[in-house]
C-alpha cells in the first residue's frame, strides 16, 4: 500500500515547506523508494498561468502543459523526475471540479457543501498519484499556513483522509518556526507550541516537527518542544538556515528525518542513503575554481523568484564547469541606447529572460545589439529570442520598424507573429502553446553539438513565434534557424554565425535543469562566458 506524508506550515509563510518536502523525498529516493510529491495551493485560480510573476514568482511548465507552482521546480531539480498535472491542485481547480460536476446533474437533490463535496474532491486528487502504483510514497505540501481559512479544507480533508486508509499509513509533518529573541538572547517555542495546538483543535496531531531556527536547538529546547507539542523527542527535527538550498537533504539526513519517517511509516529502512552524486555536485558548487558575471535582463528581476529555473539553471551549470555564477539582475526597462553600453560593460555573459508585454521590450532590444556587436555571449530564452530577431531585423537586414506583433500589432515587418492556431482564441488560462514538444536540430548547429544528438523534446508557454516569411533573409544574413518543429516548421532555435555563443530558443530549457543533469544549452553558455571572461 502506498504511503501518504502531509506537510504543513505554521507560524509564518515561506518557512521552506517545498524544500523541506523535495529534501525529504530525495533521501528517500536515495534509499530506493519510489517517491513523488504533490503540492496543494489554497489559491482560487485555477493556476498560476494568469498571475504577474510579483504575486506568485514563476509559473513553472510541467512536461504534460500544467501550469504549476515554483515548487514543482524544486521537485524536479530535486528528484530528477518529471511532475504533472496531478502534482499541483488548487482551490480554483477543486471547485471547479465540482461545480462542473454539480452541473452536470451527478448531485442532484443533494446541497452541495464544503464538508463532503469539497473534501471529498480533495481526497480524490491525493489519491491519484498513490493509486497510480508508479510510487511507494506520496508526500503532499499543503500551501500556506495552519489557521489560515483558505486552508480550513484541506486539513479537514487531511484528518478524514489519515482516518480513511488506518494508522501507520501516514504521518503529518508540521514545519514551523522557533524564533530568536536577540533582546533576550533565547529561542523561542512558544509560536511553535500555538501553532500545533490550532492544528490540534482541527483534529490533526502532527508526528513529526521540523523546526526552522537560525541557532542549533539544544536538547532542553527539543524536549519541551517535545513536552508540550506531544511528539518525540526524536520527532523535533532541526532545520538551520544553509548556505545554499542543496545542503537541506544532508542537514536533514543528519537528523535522521528520512529514519524517523520509515520507522513511523513501519517501512524497512532499506539501504543508507546513496547520496555520492549529490556530494560531488556540492563539493564542486562550494569550491569554484573561477568566477563569470552573467547580467540577467528581465522585466521582474526586482524579484528573483521570477526567474528562479534560471537562477537554478546557473548554479547547475556553474557546479558542472567549478565556476561561481554570479548573477547580475538588470531590469530591462532601464536599458536605453545611451547608457546600454554602460550599464553591460563588464559582463562576461547575458540572458535575456522571458516575459510578456510592451514593458521593457526595448531595453531588451539594447541589450541584444551590445552582445551581437561585441562578441559577448548571448542567450535568449522565449521573448529573449525574439528579441534578437526583432534586433537582427533592424539593425543588420535593415528593418528599422520591425517589431512583433505583440507589441505592434501594426509593425511593417512582423518578423515574429501571433502563431495561426491561436488566433482565435480569447480565453487566457492555459490556452498558450504549453508544455513538452519535439525539436529537429540541424546536425551542422552548435546546438546539436552541445546536446549531442539532433532530436530534442523541450518544454514551451507561449502565443508568438519566427514568422517563416522572413526565414530566407535570416539565413543569407547570418542569423540561422537550427531548430525546427516536425510537425508544423515553426522555428524553435537560432544561432548566430562568426559569434563564440549567440543562441535564442523559443522554448525554456531551464525547465528541464536538474542537479543530476544540468542542462547542456547552460553548461556551454556558462563556459563560454568563462571563456570570454579569460580573455579579458
């Protein structure tokens, strides 16, 4: 029978409960059980497709087209295995669900309430993945935090569901926050202690406590953590702030989470955890034998967690090549052709990131033809690559009014344009070009090159794409498309001639960027820009 773990949060947001679930996941993976993890958002969209990236960070693309939160990225990077739809639910899906039911006549004569109809669904959706027989553990994090009323009926659904399948089946792991007072210089465990008595007047009793602390806990702090919160004192596990979110499953393997968790699942603790490739990653993260500046422009660089599979995505390929990736975030709004020069010199690399709209389209444009006419390395992911076109257009096939026609619908030389099957559609959610689609790469390309092979599947999100009636012109120009969809020939990468590295794609290969493997299109523009920053 597959085994359910329930993480929760208490005390604050942001406490880690994503990173603290793909660290305890990728333990047990390492110990050989079949483990994935879902993520429960008590959000009413239906995803995150339509949210600005300041309200929720990254929508991060699963390979099957969902739309899902960033911590499915963690996930991924964590365990080396593809999520799906049914790895991310939210409140909009559940009810929708729901009310689509109810429409179609499945409750008639019944009121349909929270408590079974809503709970029920939510049932429903953990066990999914656990009837699927692909896995040994299923652990779910449910967002948010203990207390809050959007959460009210998944803890509900929580206590049902660990009724339903019998003792030992599950466990509930609450992660919450021992603050310290500088003032009194103490920790405190006192919001920890409210925190488990509101989940216990909900009629959860948490196994298991990860406590994140910035002091180690010493044993009389464990054991009224113990005391009061009814759990083991072997159950108030310690989770420190790290250095880098990589080293959480060695803390916690330190800990004896992943023992802790078996031994209360009644599951064989197996062999120890094989975590050799995890270690080297982090000895070669930890110890770089050189340093790149890469300059990030994107329109929400002043958060980070809008671009976070890049950043990821870095620190990968920097391990990979013993090179610290530092990462310079420049807000592309800012670029203008009289301080572009200025504001990039220096660099030994840049992105230009994706994004959507008219806002900082420009900057971007400035930033591509610094890069282009000074031999700097140039990668464009998305609009990145669009970007380049549109520069490439104006500024060496002699197009000055070329745009796309996302930002002018009116432009004279639409070299990228609205794709045909999208044209009529209205509706926003989840009806861009998603997920996972095959590539054709020319065997000549350096791309083909650096994946070794010439056939590819990368995952896509959006609307635009190279308009094939300027196809010609780019090539005889120099600015080649190498990458080509089967299916319909829309123009996936390209590559600029005479340039030690200037590729766009249209897909996001940062989505498929793992510790175990980094992606190939990253580790060669980390190196290259480390190449060029040696001959500075």
């Amino acid at each position: 029978m597959t085994k359910y773990i329930f993480v929760t949060g208490g005390v604050t947001s942001s406490l880690g409960k994503g990173i603290i679930s793909a660290s305890l996941a990728k333990l047990l993976q390492a110990r050989g059980y079949r483990v994935t993890i879902q993520k429960f958002d008590p959000y009413i969209n239906i995803d995150p497709g339509t949210l600005n990236p300041y309200e929720h960070g990254e929508c991060y693309v699963t390979e099957d087209g969902a739309e899902t939160d960033l911590d499915l990225g963690h996930y991924e990077r964590f365990l080396n295995t593809p999520t799906s739809r049914a790895n991310n639910i939210t409140t909009g899906r559940i009810y929708q669900n729901v009310i689509n039911r109810e429409r179609q006549g499945d409750f008639l004569g019944k009121t349909v309430q929270v408590v079974p109809h809503i709970t029920d669904e939510i049932k429903r959706n953990i066990r999914i993945l656990g009837e699927s027989g692909d896995y040994d553990i299923v652990i779910t994090e449910l967002g948010g935090t203990v207390g809050d009323i959007e959460s009210l009926p998944y803890i509900e659904a929580v206590r049902q569901f660990r009724w339903e399948i019998g003792s030992g089946n599950s466990l509930v792991i609450h992660l919450t926050l021992i603050p310290f007072l500088a003032a009194a210089g103490e920790l405190k465990t006192k919001p920890t202690q409210h925190s488990v008595k509101m989940l216990l007047e909900y009629g959860i009793q948490p196994d298991i406590l990860v406590c994140r602390t910035e002091h180690h806990l010493t044993m009389d702090i464990r054991k009224k953590i113990a005391l009061f919160c009814n759990v083991n004192v072997n159950a108030v596990i310690e989770s420190i702030d790290a250095s880098t979110i990589y080293d959480v499953p060695l803390l916690m393997l330190k800990e004896q989470l992943d023992r802790t968790v078996l031994t209360k699942l009644k599951l064989s603790h197996k062999n120890e955890p094989d975590l050799e490739s995890w270690k080297d990653f982090l000895g070669r993260l930890k110890n770089p034998t050189s340093e790149v500046r890469i300059g990030l422009v994107g329109k929400y660089v002043e958060l980070p967690d809008a671009y976070k599979s890049i950043s990821e995505s870095f620190i990968h390929a920097g391990a990979k090549n013993e090179c610290k990736v530092k990462v310079e975030y420049i807000p592309s709004e800012t670029l203008t052709p009289g301080n572009a020069v200025e504001r990039l010199k220096g660099l030994h690399g840049v992105l230009v990131a994706p994004g959507f709209g008219e806002r900082g389209f420009e900057g971007k444009i400035e930033a591509i033809r610094y890069v282009r006419e000074n031999n700097i390395p140039f990668f464009g992911i998305c609009l990145g690559m669009q970007c380049a076109v549109v520069e490439f257009a104006r500024h060496v096939l002699g197009m000055t009014e070329a745009s796309s026609t996302e930002m002018n619908p009116a432009t004279p030389f639409p070299v990228i344009s609205m794709m045909e099957e999208q044209k009529k559609i209205i509706a926003k959610g989840g009806t861009m070009r998603l997920g996972a689609y095959a590539c054709d790469v020319k065997k000549s390309s350096k791309v083909a090159n650096y994946y070794g092979k010439s056939h590819i599947s990368e995952r896509h999100r959006h609307r635009y794409e190279f308009n094939n009636d300027y196809l010609k012109q780019y090539e005889h120009a120099g600015l080649v498309p190498t990458g080509f969809n089967p299916e319909n020939n829309l123009v996936e990468i390209v590559e600029l001639k005479n340039h030690p590295f200037f590729i766009g794609t249209q897909f996001h290969p940062e989505l498929k960027s793992t510790v175990a493997n980094p992606h190939p299109l990253f580790i060669n523009f980390v190196a290259a820009s480390l190449a060029f920053a040696r001959k500075k």
